[in-house]
C-alpha cells in the first residue's frame, strides 16, 4: 500500500509540472534561457564570445529548452552579448549606481531589456518591460524587479518616445 500512495504522489504531481512548463509561453523560456547565458556569460568576465558556445550548449542541456522559442533565445543572447557595450552606454544614465555594483542578474536583465527595446521594436515597449520585471521578479533579487522596471521606463521613454508618449497619453 505504501508504494502505492508513493506512485499515485509522484504521478499527481508530473500534470502540475507539465501544466507549469505549458503555462509559460515559448517567449519568456526563450527570455528566461537567455538570461541564464547572459548571466553566466558576464560571470566569465564578458570579455569576448569565445566563452559563448559553451555557454550556449549548456543553455540548451537545460530541461524544457525544446518547448522555448529556440530563434528568440539566440536574437536575445547574441544581442545582448555583442551589443553590450552600447547597450550599457545607453542604460548607465538612469543607473543610481556604478556598473560594478549592480547585480549580475540585473545587469543581465538591464542588457536583454536594453536590447529588446532598441532594436526589436515590433514588440511592444511595455510587453519588453514586464517581461524584464517578471524575470526580475523571479530570479533577482527583493526590489530588483523595481529598479528595473524604472531604468527601463526611463529607456523607453527615450528610444521609444512616440509609443511611450501615445501610451501616456491614452
């Protein structure tokens, strides 16, 4: 009897687990992967893209990457890493703080943030938003989703400013 309640436990909870990798849409995995190789990439000292094929096949070892949006995560992860550099010459004014003092997780939501809002505008400035608060949200830290949310606002008001202003106005 007690292998049989252990085998019913185990088989009720594989629905709820597949429920929640179906619940995520194939863009925010695809977002989600490539702020894991965003992370480890600028972990490794971000200083070339050498690092980057390891890092993308480990991205892609990852449980559950065959249900992500496979061509996102790449745009993503190679955007950011190679755009870095301007990305954060575009962020750093609305930073309160030294680049070194931000926290990889943020820094790396900061660059794929920053690079979906320049250079992807057919998707909407608030959906890259949230999208960025939400990683926040999850794998950073206690107000990290706040400090975000206000750099990019203020990203998007500046790269953004007709979208940003109709949004504003309505």
């Amino acid at each position: 009897m007690t292998t049989k309640t252990t085998m019913t436990m185990t088989e009720s909870r594989a629905p709820r687990a597949a429920a929640r990798v179906t619940s995520r849409s194939a863009r925010r995995m695809a977002r989600e992967f490539a702020l894991q190789g965003i992370y480890a990439w600028l972990l490794q000292g971000a200083d070339g893209s050498q690092e980057l094929g390891a890092i993308d096949a480990h991205v892609r070892d990852g449980t559950d990457f065959d249900q992500a949006d496979g061509g996102w995560y790449q745009t993503l992860l190679l955007g950011a890493v190679r755009q870095a550099p301007a990305l954060r010459e575009r962020f750093l004014p609305y930073v309160d703080r030294p680049l070194a003092e931000l926290s990889p997780i943020e820094h790396a939501i900061l660059l794929m943030g920053s690079f979906e809002l320049i250079h992807h505008i057919e998707v909407p400035y608030r959906v890259a938003i949230n999208e960025a608060v939400e990683l926040a949200k999850s794998f950073g830290g206690t107000d990290g989703y706040r400090f975000v949310n206000g750099v990019l606002d203020r990203l998007a008001a500046e790269v953004r400013a007709a979208e940003f202003q109709a949004r504003t106005r309505a």
